[in-house]
C-alpha cells in the first residue's frame, strides 16, 4: 500500500487535507513528539493506531500526519522560534 493512501486510512481523509494546509508555526513539536512516540509503540497494530489517533487533538493528529508524509517539514517547523 502507498504511504499516502496507508496515512488517509490511519488518519482520515479530513485531516489529511488539514495536514497538507498546516504551517510550521502552527505545530506544537513536543506534543507531536509525545504523539509519535505512542504511534511507533503500537508499530504492527493497526487497529490500535486508529484508535490512537481518534483520541488526538485534530491539530496532533494532523501535525503527526504531515510529519509521517513529509519529513521535511521539520526543517522548517524547527526553524520556527516561539516567544
């Protein structure tokens, strides 16, 4: 199955177009990090990676959604200084 159509089954069409619409300075890394890190425990069990993800915020699970497509987002999202 190709990466794209794998993250729409995982996340869901809808936050899969907010993913593809976020900005670096809208992403909270650390929470995305906490996020991933879940994701990855549960590695080889889908079901319980769709369960996960439907308890995320929408701005986390689309966060995690574009980080998982597009790595090099991160590039940018750790350029992005918060005061």
């Amino acid at each position: 199955m190709a990466l794209h159509s794998e993250l729409i089954r995982l996340f869901g069409k809808h936050t899969w177009k907010q993913a593809e619409r976020l900005q670096p300075h809208q992403v909270n890394a650390s929470t995305v990090q906490v996020a991933a890190g879940a994701l990855l425990s549960l590695k080889g069990q889908p079901a319980k990676q769709m369960a996960l993800v439907k308890t995320m915020e929408p701005s986390t699970a689309a966060a995690l959604c574009r980080w998982l497509a597009d790595p090099a987002f991160w590039g940018a999202v750790a350029e992005v200084t918060r005061h």
